[in-house]
C-alpha cells in the first residue's frame, strides 16, 4: 500500500456511501425534510416589505459637501434608528468575525423629514482593504428598509476608531477580556 493510496482507493478498503442531502429543487412534496426552510445563524428579521430597487439603485454622485440630508428629525430618527441598527448588525468585516455596529464603527444615525437616512461611521483603520464594500452594504441595506426613502453612508476619520469602542460582547468574541 503506497503513502498515497487514498488518492486512488485500496482496493482492502470498504467503501462507505453517505447519503446526499437531498436537493430542494428537485423534491418532491412527500419529501417535507427537502423543502423545510434551512435554519439561518443570523438573529436578524428581514421586514415584510423589503425595497428591492434600492439593491439596484446607482451609487450616487460624490459632491465636495457630503451626502445630503435635510434638517435632523428628531422623531424620524427615533422611529427609523432601531431598524437601521438591527440592519447595520447584518454587516460585517470581512477579516473580523464581528458585526460593524458592535465593532463599534457607527458612530450616528440621523434621518430628515424626508426619511431620507445618514449614517456616520468609520473604518478600522485608513488602509482598511473593505473600504469600499463595507460603506456601500451599508448603504444599500439601510436604503432597502421599508419606510426609508434614501440613504447615505459618511466615513468620518474623528474621532479615530479604537478596540475602546467595541461593545463587551464584541471584545469577548474577540478574546479582548
């Protein structure tokens, strides 16, 4: 028997057939384990009504003034807040396996009469390899949620981002404590 046999099967091996799991396209209705819904780790709840042409919708043009909101809504942003938190948690770095909001990178939500939506918010660090992809899933994220018209994403550098401003629980996933 050569070191790499395993590579071609040995022929004293016995053969031991796992059974496929089976393929929801094709199952029929007799098979309820193929077309039960799959169980998701995340704890979000997608809304009813999601608005999928913000999924579609160009990057807007960058102006030298920033992204556009009117004056703050107090209430606007009292009702939309919760939502656009419980949708920013839905994002995460790509090198850190903890959501950007308990990462501590969103530093304001604001909204207009308009319910049109800022976030501000920062990176890890300026040479962040995500920093094009973080700010537009955010974006489009919170532009998607039912009630918000539009949505702007702002990188602010002040205050500089610091493993301080990650919550407990992020600093526990991350062996901080």
């Amino acid at each position: 028997m050569g070191l790499f046999s395993f590579l071609k099967g040995s022929p004293d091996a016995k053969e031991v057939e796992t059974p496929a799991p089976p393929d929801p396209r094709t199952a029929t209705h007799s098979d309820p384990a193929a077309l039960a819904p799959r169980e998701h780790a995340s704890p979000f709840v997608p809304p009813d009504a999601w608005n999928t042409d913000a999924l579609t919708a160009p990057v807007p043009e960058a102006s030298g003034d920033g992204p556009q909101i009117g004056p703050v809504d107090a209430a606007v942003t009292a009702e939309l807040q919760p939502k656009v938190v419980e949708a920013v948690k839905t994002v995460f770095d790509p090198e850190i396996p903890v959501d950007i909001y308990e990462l501590g990178l969103i530093y304001e939500i604001l909204a207009d009469a308009d319910r049109r939506v800022l976030v501000r918010m920062t990176l890890t660090s300026p040479a962040c390899p995500s920093a094009q992809q973080i700010p537009s899933e955010v974006r489009y994220k919170v532009k998607a949620l039912p009630g918000v018209t539009d949505a702007a994403v702002e990188i602010v550098w002040e205050p500089p981002w610091d493993k301080d401003r990650m919550s407990e629980a992020a600093k526990l996933q991350l062996g901080f404590f």
